[in-house]
C-alpha cells in the first residue's frame, strides 16, 4: 500500500501587478494557513517520508511552512519544476519515478492540477479543492509505477475552512 497527500498552495497575493504568476507570495491568509496544515498534517499518520513540491513562489512558501511543522529538513524538500503549469500526467510521470522503499509521499503544487489529481486517482471525489487544501489517498499496490493504473482510496480531505470538528469556518 502507497499513501499519497496532495496539496494546494496557500492563498496567494495578487498586490503587486509588476510580478510575474511564477513570482507571487503568499498574502497574510497564506502564511497563517500553510502552517496550521502542516500543524494538521504533523498529527496524521502516516507521515510523508519524501515530499515534491513547485518552486514557484506561493507553492515555495506553503511547503515551508508545512516542512518547518512537520519537522522535515527543507533541503530535502525535492523541487520539480515541472509541477508549476504540469497537467494530470506530467504529475503522474514525477510520482511514477518515486522509489518502491518509499511508502509515503507529498507533493504539493497548483490548481486545476490538483483537484484534477485527486478526483482522478480516488473514487467519487467532488469536492472543490480550494488553496491549502490536503487530500490523502491510499493506492492498493506496493510500485508507484502503478499509480493511475492502481485504484486508489480518499482517506482523508482537509482545507483551512474545514474545522477540526469537520465543520465548514466562516473565515474570509
């Protein structure tokens, strides 16, 4: 059995029009969300032991904050350009190459992509994937190779606006 997370970046900042999509940070919404899913993802199980991530700006500073909560050393973070405007199987190719000795891998990247990812490898997922959400699928085989052949399961869903009780929060 393989355990996927699939991430979205935080909210991102749109302020100032002289930076390119690549460039954009993370606004104040972001840098107070991209921790509190890392402090979410540090209290699952289980934990990613190798983590893919898009260097564009806003996708950098979200797997930081995720990396500094669950204790993961940033330079082993494994950035893959590729992520930033990849489609469904550009994603597939990345996750395909991982190493069989890994059971448990993030990857972090961009909408639609993701929310594409996650409703294609899972069965019946319909939810929109807003910034900062986090999906967990478990793939029924032992070779990343599969994936995208193998079925996989939705374990879990999460996002900033989802309480820990499951409940939706009225933040803005």
């Amino acid at each position: 059995m393989k355990t996927l997370y699939l991430m979205r970046h935080a909210k991102s900042s749109w302020g100032n029009a002289n930076l390119g999509d690549f460039e954009r940070p993370l606004n104040e919404r972001g840098h107070s969300d991209a921790p509190e899913m890392g402090r979410r993802l540090a209290q699952k199980t289980p934990r990613p032991q190798l983590i893919y991530a898009s260097p564009a700006e806003r996708a950098r500073q979200t797997i930081l904050h995720v990396a500094d909560a669950l204790g993961y050393p940033a330079e082993g973070i494994q950035w893959r350009e590729k992520i930033y405007g990849a489609g469904e199987e550009e994603i597939l190719r990345i996750l395909q190459g991982t190493s069989d000795s890994i059971d448990t891998a993030l990857l972090l990247g961009h909408n639609p992509t993701m929310g594409f990812c996650v409703a294609h490898w899972s069965r019946g997922f319909t939810h929109h994937f807003p910034t900062a959400a986090l999906a967990c699928l478990q793939i029924e085989t032992d070779r990343w190779a599969a994936l995208g052949s193998s079925p996989g399961e939705l374990v879990d869903y999460d996002h900033p606006k989802l309480g820990h009780d499951g409940r939706i929060d009225s933040r803005p």
